[in-house]
C-alpha cells in the first residue's frame, strides 16, 4: 500500500483517484508525518460497511435477548434510581 503525504494526495488527485477505482490500489495519507486517513476503492468500503452491520446486528440479537430476559423499567424509575428529577 502506497504511503502518500496528503499534499502529495491533493496535487494527484486525479492520479490517486484513478489508481483506487482501475486498479484496487490502497493508499495511506499521511499528515505531519503520521498516519491520517486511507483512500480505498468502493468494495472495500462497501465491505466494511457489510461487516459493521453484522456486528451491529449480532449487538441487537444480544440486547434483544437481555431484555426478554430481565425486562425494562420506565423511564420515571430510571430517573429515580439515577436521582434525576424528571419534572
């Protein structure tokens, strides 16, 4: 994976950008010397985004059965317990 100054980004843009969508190039940007941002081509963050929503789901399959579990409370006991006054 190319590493690339985000100066050296912004003047090949069109360069860079052509690389990621033809060739499925990945290229870290970096700033002040450290790492700063990636630039990916579209199925990988198209898989990324699939991954994440796994994940989020698998979180709700979770909370989903915790609460079947061991129910909810209203809101007003959650403010009590917390010693918020609601009002």
């Amino acid at each position: 994976m190319p590493i690339i100054s985000a100066k050296e980004a912004r003047q090949n843009f069109t360069h860079v950008g052509e690389e990621v969508a033809f060739h499925q190039e990945r290229y870290l940007v970096t700033k002040n010397g450290r790492d700063f941002f990636a630039i990916v081509p579209l199925n990988d963050l198209q898989m990324l985004e699939e991954l994440e929503n796994q994940e989020d789901i698998a979180i709700a399959k979770k909370e989903k059965e915790y609460i079947k579990k061991h129910g909810t409370i209203s809101w007003k006991e959650m403010e009590k317990r917390l010693g918020i006054d609601g009002d």
